[in-house]
C-alpha cells in the first residue's frame, strides 16, 4: 500500500489522500477537496483514480468529487446513510465492509458517528496498519460536533473502536490541526514531557511534509485519550468546579470537549 498524503494548503488546513496499489497503479482518493492537486498528483505518480472515498459529508471534504469523478470515471462510495447528503454516491458502506484498491490494497470500514452521524474511518489490512480517520480523530486532538454530530456518540467511537486499535496505527487524518492541539493539551496537561517535547518539534513545520503519528503517540499527547490521567482531571476540575471528585470517562471527554470549542 502506498499512502500520498496531499497538502491543500487552505484557510481549513484540509489533507487529502491517495492510497494506490503498488501492482496495479490503480488508487483511491479520499476527501479530495483539491482536485487539482488530487489529480496533478495522480499523473506524476502514474496512477488511476478507480475510487473516492468520503468520511463524512461536510463540504470541504466532498467539495471535489464531480470534479475527480468527471476526469477519471470513479465511483464514490461514503456511509450507507450519506447517499441523501453527498451527491452522486455509487456504494454506501458500513461496519466492516472493504474496500478493495487494486491487487493489494483492502481498506476496513469503521462506522464512526461523533463528528456526524454518517462518518466512517477507513483502516488498512497491512502489516504497519493506518488509519485514515476524517474528522474523527485528529493528530493530538478530537473532532468537533457542532455540525450534525453528537459527543457521547464521539466519546464512543473513541472508547470502543480506535481506543482498541493497533498501538502501532499510523494516523492519518482530515486536517493540520496538530500545532494547535498540542498547545490544548499542555493547557490541560502543563507536566505532559511528550506533549511538550513534540510541540517543540513540529512548530513551524511543513505541513506538505508533515509528522505523522501512530495510536501510541496519541495516547501520551492526545488529551482525548488521556481521559484517567489526575492531571487531566485535577485541571478540568478548575473550569468545572462541580466535577465529581472521580468523574467518569464520558464526563471527561465531553468537558474537554466543551472546553476545546471555545479554546
């Protein structure tokens, strides 16, 4: 499997993707907001676009489809509830379906509601196994809900599915928000040595050429999944005076989450 991760280089600091098979050429783009940049991209590699995939239906995330799908003949394929929300969708997937990218290449599909009700993370069946996980799980941070989703359905999706993924998935997600996001946890985690020790490294990068993280690097700087740790709590506990003195997971993440929204 071969990941090109795509730098839209816009005000939403989007990426897109392409995962092409090494035997065939042929590739899937998902979320190609840029198709100009999804399809340039495609011919210096040799590659034919035969799919698009979109996690979820917010525009800069299918913004791009007519636009591939005109220049390649692709089929779209987005959650089997999304059809009456995206455009021109050839196959709904859900839980557990694959999807097939040349001789090689299969990619799970994870239902994953929380950022919207119709969100699906896409996990590879390789040895060095990847997430390609939308607005669901971002590097050092966790999707909002402000646009059709919902928190405790996010929590879920967190506690229940990628929690329990391979410590060694890569993650690759929808956007750049990593500076940022770190920033948020040392805010709610001043001590965190791994959080402080990455910020420092890649403040100032190239997103074009940006870090890319597994699912145990989350875990030491992502305070969405940091949900037990008593320095979380302790300064959750100043902004919610009224926490419970042992505050449930649930509780923590939707905090946290309430607290990121106006961070």
């Amino acid at each position: 499997m071969i990941v090109e991760r795509i730098w839209t280089a816009n005000s939403f600091r989007n990426f897109n993707y392409l995962v092409a098979c090494p035997d065939t050429g042929e590739a899937l783009a998902i979320d190609p907001l840029d198709h100009e940049k999804t399809l340039a991209t495609a011919r210096a590699k040799g590659w034919q676009i035969t799919q698009v995939l979109n996690t979820h239906e917010h525009h800069d995330h299918i913004g791009g489809n007519a636009a591939v799908v005109a220049a390649t003949g692709a089929k779209v394929i987005a959650h089997h509830r999304a059809a009456k929300l995206i455009p021109g969708v050839d196959r709904g997937v859900g839980a557990g379906d694959v999807i097939k990218v040349g001789k090689r290449v299969e990619l799970e599909c994870m239902d994953t509601p929380g950022h919207t009700m119709c969100h699906i993370c896409l996990r590879s069946h390789t040895d060095e196994p990847a997430l390609f996980s939308g607005d669901t799980l971002f590097n050092a941070g966790a999707g909002n809900v402000h646009n059709g989703g919902n928190v405790a359905d996010l929590y879920a999706t967190f506690v229940d599915q990628i929690d329990k993924l391979p410590a060694n998935t890569r993650i690759y997600p929808g956007h750049d928000y990593i500076e940022n996001n770190l920033k948020f946890t040392l805010a709610r985690e001043p001590g965190n040595e791994a959080a402080q020790a990455l910020l420092a490294q890649v403040t100032g990068q190239d997103p074009a050429h940006a870090l890319v993280t597994t699912l145990a690097d989350e875990k030491r700087i992502n305070t969405f999944m940091r949900l037990d740790s008593a320095g979380v709590i302790t300064r959750l506990r100043e902004d919610f005076p009224d926490l419970p003195a042992q505050p449930d997971a649930k509780t923590v993440f939707s905090k946290l989450r309430e607290l990121r929204n106006r961070w």
